[in-house]
C-alpha cells in the first residue's frame, strides 16, 4: 500500500518552494537524515535507491543519493545524481552547493565555479554558500577571486565574523600586511 501511495505522488505535479522539500515523503526525508547524521552512508545510499526505484523524480531521494555517493567517494556517481537532483529541482541551493564542492574536488574548476555561482545566486545570504565560494577559490590558488567573493558576502550581509577572518588571511597572502589585520 506505501509503494502504490508513492507512485501516485509521483504522479502529481511538481511546485518547488523550498530546495530538497518537494517531496511529499516527509517520512523518507526524516529516514534519510537520520542516517546521514549518523554517518551510515551505504545505508542511507540503499535507502535513497529503494525510494528511487518507486519514485523515479524523488529530489530529497536523489539528493541524500548523491551526498551518499559523494562521502563514500563515488564522486563520478555523485557527480551525475547531483546534476539528477538540480535538474529536477534547479532551485536547490543545496545540491548546487555540494555540486560545486565535489567539482572542485574533482579540479573541475569551471563546473565549480559555474556550480558556487549559481548556489550564491538562490542563497546569496548563506555563511555556507558564501565560504565554500570563496575557498574553491582560493584551494584554487585564486586569490583575488577568491578576495572578491569574500568581499561580496561581506557585504552581501554574511557573517562578519568569517568575512574578517576570511579577508585577512587572503590579504596576508596578497601582500597586504596593513589589511590583514
């Protein structure tokens, strides 16, 4: 009776509001979550699959699929079930987050970048966005780049806190001993 209650709400259209909460399977979201938090990513990986298999565009399912894949380093799977997740929901700030993450890490820097930039644009107020932006940069060797993204969530509103801290380590590395501090 659950799987034919899930295919049916495969069935019915699809209004994203908020990233990763589309589904309608509050109870996989909370299953999903659970195991990540615990760290058990194959269980979480079988359980997103299992969800995959009755309903195809599940977003929260290909979303902890793709995390999964990416913490147990399957990164070309990941890769390709995050593009999945953003595809069926391109607001997901989240999946774009962890795209651009898992690029650079694959130093697949303009995937990167074109993945940061479009996770800065629907979430343009996020520590985590912000941070992982300006870092891609500058693991990246890109410090002017990476400077300016700092500047931008600086004034963006992000957390001053990082932003200080952020810009004086790369102005430091710039040369600019007067404004690092």
């Amino acid at each position: 009776l659950r799987a034919a209650i899930l295919a049916l709400l495969c069935l019915l259209p699809v209004f994203p509001a908020v990233a990763g909460d589309v589904d309608a399977d509050a109870e996989l979201k909370a299953r999903l979550v659970g195991l990540v938090s615990e760290g058990k990513w194959v269980d979480a990986l079988k359980a997103a699959d299992a969800a995959i298999e009755t309903c195809p565009e599940s977003i929260v399912a290909w979303q902890y699929r793709a995390y999964s894949l990416h913490r147990i380093g399957r990164k070309d799977e990941a890769g390709a079930a995050y593009e999945k997740t953003v595809a069926l929901d391109p607001k997901n700030w989240w999946a774009w987050l962890n795209l651009a993450e898992l690029r650079a890490s694959q130093d697949r820097r303009e995937a990167a970048v074109k993945a940061a930039e479009r996770a800065v644009a629907l979430h343009p107020k996020s520590v985590d966005v912000r941070t992982r932006v300006s870092r891609i940069h500058r693991e990246a060797g890109e410090y002017e780049l990476a400077t300016a993204a700092a500047l931008m969530a600086f004034g963006a509103g992000v957390d001053p806190k990082w932003c200080h801290a952020e810009l004086g380590y790369l102005f430091w590395v710039l040369g600019y001993a007067e404004k690092s501090r």
